[in-house]
C-alpha cells in the first residue's frame, strides 16, 4: 500500500519537470518506489540521469540493492557509488592534503585510466568495493577514477553534498549548466540542517596566525597578507567586547574588507603552492588553503538568509557567516536538475519542509498512511510528567518507574530516549539501582563505530532466555535515533522522554529571530518542528515490518497541547493516557495479550 502512489507522483514530478516533497512511512518501500518510476521516465528519455542522494551508508547500500532488483527485472541501468575522498584514498592520510604530483595513483593517470575504464565496463553497478579494486590493479585514484565514471552512468548514489554544497558539488555536471538531472533526496528531514551546515563557513584567528607562524619569512608575501587577516581578526575581538556581550557579537552584515583580505590571503597562497609540495608547510598550508576558499565561496552567497557572528573561545576568535534559511541556495542548486522528489518517513508537517528545502506553493505535497495494522501499536502519553529544564529534577524516579512498568509487561528489547546525557544518566542511575534484574545499556558521548556496534549487538538476536529483559538508554537525535533497523523481537518499546527540542543556543535563536522577523513563529521553525521530527524518528524504531508489534511510551506534559499534538502522525490514533506506573502496566497487559507471541 502506498507504493503506487509514491511511484506514480515520483513519474509524474520528473514528466511534469517539477518538485515534490512525500512523507511516507517505513514500510512502504521508498528507495524502489522511487527508482522504479525514475528510471521509467529515464528510458523514455523524460530524464538523462538519476541522482540519489542519501547521507548514510546504509541508504547507499538500500538504493544499491533496489538497482539490483530493476536490473533483475530487465532495466539495463549502470549505477555508481560515489564515495567521499577521504573515505576511499588509498593513501594514509585520506587524500585530505591531497597532492596529485605526490601520489603514485595520480601520477601517470591518464596513462592507465583507459584499461581501468575497459575493465570495469563489463560490469553494471560501480559499487565502493568494484572501484577499490580495479583501481587498486590500475593503480589509479579511485576517487578521480569515481568521477570519471560518473558521466556514463544512468544512476549516481552519493551524499546531497554533491549537488548541494558550493565546496563540492559536482563541477562536471552542475558548473554553470543545467541538466536532465532527476534529483530523488533520501530521508530529506535531514537535508534542512545539512544544508545549514553546507552553506555555513567559519575561520579561526588562530588558524590564521598558526600559518602565519609557519610560514615566517620565507614567503613575505603570504606572511604580509595573513598578517593582515590576522590583525582584523584581532579587531573582531574588540567588537565582541565593544559591540557585544563580551563572549559574541552578531552582525547582519558581512564586511567587505574581511572578504578582500580572505582573497589576498587565497591569491598569495597559491603563488606559494605553486611551489609544489617541497616546502616544509605544504600540508596545514593546504588544509587552511581550501578552508579560506570554503569561507569565500560561502562568503559569495551572502544575502538576506544569512547573518554573521564573532564569538571568544577561550584566546581564540571565530568568526562565522551563519545560514539561516537555506531554502534559496537549495533552490539554486535544484535548478542544475530538472526535478526533484524529496521523500522521509518524518517529513512533518510538509509545508514548513517545502518552506526550508526550496519548494514553493504550486508544489506536489503528500502524505501517505502507514502500511501496518494499527492495532500491532500501543501508543501511551505519560503527560503527568514534566519533563522542562527547571523540573528535570523532580521526574528522575517517576521517568525510571516508568520505564519499568513499560518493560515488565514483556520479556523483550526496548529503547529510552532522553534529551540529553545528564538527564539520561540521572535516570539510569536510578533504573540501575531499583531494577537490577533489567539488563540495562547506556549510550556514551563520542562511542566509536565498534563500541556502537557492540550496543546495537545487544539488540541483534530475539532474546536467549523467555524472561529476558533488555533497555537501552540513548539520546534522542543521537546516532541511535535514526537509521537503525531493528525488526521483530529485535525491539518491543520504545520510551521518548521530551518533545525533543534543540537545545537553546545562539544559532537555534538567530533562526528564531529570523522567522520571527517575517511573521512566522521562530519558535516553531527553530525549536518545535525539529524536535517532533527527533520524536518521531525515535519513536518510528518500533514498527519496522507489518508483522511487528510494539508499545510507544511518551514522557512529557507538552504532549498534550495541541502545538505537539498535531504533529502526531495518523498511525498514532488512538493515544491512550496513563497517570502512573501501574496504569501503564494495565494498559500494556491488555495489550499484549492480543499478541500471539506473547506468553
Ligand atoms: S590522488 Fe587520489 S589516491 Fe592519491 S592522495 Fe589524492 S585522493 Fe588519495
């Protein structure tokens, strides 16, 4: 259910060469009710390329694997995997001081790329692995080599920064030419702060005076221009003490006497880089080279989105040229396409993601149904619970009871999610101490990839023993928020404590202030609709299958106003109220009982 229409409104959005933007739940198939109906209109010559943007690994491997199925199915499609440079280098430093007159795979390139091309052309899906290998045996850069592919191929999957960020965006299809590119956006919720971040740049004084130091008085040139950034820098400084608060000053304008010292410092450099790599300085000079030219470009698309702040960290001064609202740069750079199709199970409410992801009124928004019975979710509020800043310390014990009401009800996994680390472990300290028979896990700050690994393991098999109990404390927005897949048994619950707000700081306010600015409630835009959307993304852990059942508990008194609650999702009808730990055990034993796994 619902893949039709997703399918239908993708074909008909490339046809008609326009926007859409679709909220459809896990469950229903997105990645092949996408591609099927893109690479249709492709054969019939509506498109010449399909770009699918995604920015994890596992939605690569996703539309990588749908591919595989259209090929299966007859489609004679050749797809490439674009990996990021420092991912797929070979060199040990990850191509980050990337010198091509340096590398062995980049000397000589040309020489050998066209056995390269011949050996990989027997194959169709140009995946990371394929290009590892063939360019390891042709000795060629396989990220160059990745580019160079790329004009022969019917489907690219890669990160949005491809088509979006002014720093890397794909020059050979996108500088100052506008294609037959269909653009089909993955989990798109995530685009709206990615695109922030890609349209955002900063600079450091001690990054400026750390070259400079570097540099000395073998380059008086370079010396004098950094020098010179370096001092203005230092009069940035004072404008915090001045002009500002003493920790930051905020300018609506961007001076252009910083954006002409950030161009002669850019100019020298690169009479010095001419050098090649022999000097002493080559790599931190062309490390801080490409982040001056970062903070130039960005400083070029400064208009009336963006604003500028100048903060102290510690003896440092940075220096930020902030976007606020990426909608117009997104819809720049949409114009490089034909079409777009933005598509997430979060994608709530549409209207303010058209807003942010440069849509306009006129284009295709909808929402479709979950595929799964309503009745395999239980979805309880906990409003009883405050769970504010200054209340926090109030509800440690109830959120604990709580939770255990939740699990005691089931032998199973489940999942809390809190806002943030101190209230988590404050929580955890005290579920551990009164509930020792419930294995517990709790998500630590900076976990490596093996240490994510090693908690998610704990949710990898269905429980050995019948009276297994496992929860799993993390922070919402976190790295087990979203994009994790744990189907079946693998989870039962899911606790959501919070609406999930951002927490206060000056660029969340500058955002506020921004909408508010233009009659529409900064609040909202800055606080409230993030929130949800980490809500929703915890909270949609649970049902991953039609088979899958599962209880959603939510902790917060806000839940109850109409602001939050409007943003419930349909699936979530009807919300059943509970006013303690052995109401919600109640609720959960009728529940429970309907399933026929439960004993
Ligand atoms: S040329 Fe390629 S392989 Fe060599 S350092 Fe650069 S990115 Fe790495």
């Amino acid at each position: 259910p619902g893949q039709r229409d997703l399918a239908a409104a993708t074909y008909r959005t490339i046809d008609g060469r326009g926007r859409a933007f679709a909220q459809a739940p896990t469950g229903i198939g997105k990645t092949i009710s996408t591609l099927f109906p893109a690479a249709k209109a492709l054969g019939l010559g509506h498109a010449e390329k399909i770009f699918y943007l995604t920015a994890k690994t596992s939605g690569r491997r996703i539309a990588e694997k749908a591919i595989d199925d259209l090929r299966g199915g007859g489609a004679r499609l050749k797809s490439l995997t674009l990996t990021a440079r420092d991912k797929i280098c070979f060199k040990p430093n990850g191509g980050s001081t990337c010198d091509p007159d340096q590398c062995e795979f980049a000397r000589g390139y040309y020489d050998r790329i066209n056995d390269a091309l011949e050996d990989i052309f027997t194959h169709d899906a140009f995946t990371r692995t394929l290009i590892e290998e063939c360019a390891q045996k042709h000795r060629v850069c396989p990220f160059e080599f990745s580019l160079d592919l790329a004009p022969w191929c019917d489907v690219i999957i890669c990160d949005y920064n491809y088509v979006f960020d002014p720093r890397a965006f794909l020059k050979r299809f996108f500088q100052d030419t506008r294609g037959q590119y269909a653009f089909l956006i993955d989990e798109a919720h995530n685009l709206v702060d990615r695109a922030r971040e890609m349209f955002s740049a900063d600079l450091c004084k001690s990054e400026i005076s750390g070259l400079k130091r570097l540099v000395g008085k073998t380059h008086p040139d370079l010396s004098k221009q950094l020098d010179a950034l370096n001092r203005y820098f230092a009069k940035l400084g004072k404008k915090v003490e001045q002009e500002g608060d003493g920790e930051c000053w905020i300018s609506p304008q961007l001076s252009t006497d910083l954006m002409a010292l950030v161009h002669n410092v850019l100019r020298a450099a690169e009479k010095v880089l001419e050098q090649g790599a022999a000097l002493p300085f080559w790599d931190e000079l062309i490390e801080c080279y490409f982040r001056v030219l970062g903070f130039e470009r960005i400083g070029e698309l400064f208009d009336e989105h963006y604003t500028t702040y100048t903060e102290k960290q510690g003896r440092d001064i940075r220096f930020r040229i902030f976007c606020l609202d990426p909608a117009h740069n997104i819809r720049q750079a949409l114009e490089r396409g034909c079409a777009a199709v933005f598509f997430s199970a979060t994608l709530s409410p549409l209207a303010y993601f058209r807003d942010l992801l440069g849509g306009e009124e006129g284009d295709t928004l909808f929402s479709l149904g979950s595929p799964f019975p309503p009745e395999h979710l239980r979805l309880l509020l906990a409003d009883h619970i405050e769970t504010t800043y200054k209340k926090r310390g109030e509800s440690y014990d109830d959120i604990a009871e709580s939770i255990a009401a939740l699990v005691s009800q089931r032998a199973g996994n489940y999942l809390a999610f809190f806002p943030s680390y101190k209230y988590m472990e404050e929580v955890a300290t005290r579920f551990a101490e009164a509930h020792p028979d419930i294995d517990l896990l709790v998500q630590e700050s900076g976990m490596s990839d093996r240490e994510r690994e090693a908690f998610l393991s704990a949710f990898d098999a269905e429980p050995s023993q019948p009276e297994q109990y496992t929860v799993g404390f993390a922070v919402m927005g976190g790295v087990f928020g979203e994009g994790i897949d744990l189907v079946g048994e693998r989870l039962v619950g899911a606790v959501v404590v919070g609406v999930g707000l951002p927490q206060l700081c000056l660029e969340r306010d500058l955002i506020r202030h921004y909408f508010d600015e233009r009659d529409i409630s900064g609040f909202t835009y800055a606080y409230v609709y993030p929130g949800m959307n980490s809500v929703l993304q915890a909270a949609g852990r649970v049902i991953r299958t039609a088979s899958d059942r599962g209880a959603i508990l939510l902790v917060d008194r806000r839940f109850a106003q109409s602001r939050y609650r409007q943003l419930f999702p349909a699936s979530w009808h009807p919300v059943h109220s509970v006013r303690n730990p052995a109401h919600i055990a109640q609720s959960l034993t009728e529940f429970w009982c309907h399933d026929p796994t439960y004993t």
